[in-house]
C-alpha cells in the first residue's frame, strides 16, 4: 500500500466516523434527551 492509499484510507475511516456521530446525534436528538439519559442515571456507577 502506498502513501495515497493510506492517505484515502484514512479519509474513508474519518468519513465513516463522522458519518456515524451524526446518524448518533440525530437519534439522540428524535428520541429526546430525556428519554435516553433518565434522570440520575450517573449514579448508577
């Protein structure tokens, strides 16, 4: 593999990474805060 190769391999990883941050914001955002993280859910640790 040479250094272009490596180069668009790392491009396609951040872009997944990325791609699946938004996909995880989004649903945290339709499904509500607070239906995701209950209130005193810290405490469970």
């Amino acid at each position: 593999m040479n250094e272009r190769d490596a180069a668009e391999r790392k491009r396609q990883v951040r872009g997944l990474l990325l791609l699946a941050l938004i996909v995880l914001v989004a649903t945290l955002l339709h499904a509500g805060v607070r239906n995701v993280f209950l209130p005193g859910w810290w405490r469970l640790w």
